[in-house]
C-alpha cells in the first residue's frame, strides 16, 4: 500500500477481494472489544488503536507528537497481521495467549515479538481476539509502558 492513506475506510478498500471480509471481521473484533479509551487511527500505514494524546500527553516516546500505540492491524503481502503491544511487553499475557490459541485455532500460532500473523484470512480465530483485546485498559497499558523505562 504505498499511497497515502488518510483512514481505516480506504485502507480496507484497497485490501484484495479475498481477504477484505476477513480483514473487516477482524477490525470489527477489534473495535468491539477494546475497553473505552482506545482511538481508532491510521498509524505507520496500517489501521491502529491508540491511546491518544488527550489521555496520554506524552505521547510515544519515540515520536511524542504521535499517541501511545497499543494494536495495529495490517494486510501485509502473504498474510494479515495484528500487532499487540500488551503481549510484548506481558510476559504472563503472551503465556495466555499461547495456551489458549490451540483451542481456538487448528494452525500452528505463527508469530513475531507483538505480530501474530494469519496466513489464512478464514482461519483467524475472532473469539480469542476479542478476548485479548479485553484484557488490557488504556491505564493499563500506560502502566506497563512507563514500567519498561524504570529498569
């Protein structure tokens, strides 16, 4: 996708056919079950869910004039991705997390750092995200997110 794109409605209209329902279901999930707080966005050319700056001043430490990243969504070219930020950086939260995707799911978790990807559009298992994306609040994750630069 390397035009510019200004929302998540033309972000998902250029997604394939045949991946666009299942795209769509996913940010359904995702906007559903997120805890108050959250902002949908477009946020490093993907469909982000952020913790904006009228809850969180400071921003991103990277880029303060950016909000405090939490989910992002993404068709990417042999799969589509959602990036967590809470199992990044929860180590008991990604041990839920691998514990419970078998029950949900029949292919084998395929997944980076905070990237889980699904290379199989109908096979994403909505369920266990919706429950993943209600276990961490706005406070929440800025709690965990300021605790990583007081080690």
């Amino acid at each position: 996708m390397a035009q510019s794109i200004n929302s998540p409605e033309e972000y998902i209209a250029q997604i394939p056919d045949e991946r666009r329902e299942a795209f769509g279901a996913l940010r359904q999930t995702v906007l559903k079950n997120l805890p108050p707080g959250f902002k949908e966005v477009i946020s490093y050319g993907m469909i982000g869910f952020v913790v904006p700056h009228e809850i969180y001043p400071q921003g991103y430490h990277c880029s303060p004039e950016l909000p405090l990243p939490f989910v992002n969504i993404a068709n990417q070219k042999n799969f589509i991705a959602l990036y967590h930020m809470g199992i990044y950086s929860d180590p008991e939260l990604l041990a839920w997390f691998e514990q419970e995707y078998p029950k949900h799911c029949k292919t084998k978790l395929d997944m980076g750092k905070s990237c889980i990807r699904f290379k199989k559009p109908e096979q994403i298992p909505l369920g266990l995200i919706a429950d993943l994306c209600q276990k961490m609040t706005p406070a929440d994750w800025i709690q965990r997110y300021e605790a990583q630069f007081k080690k």
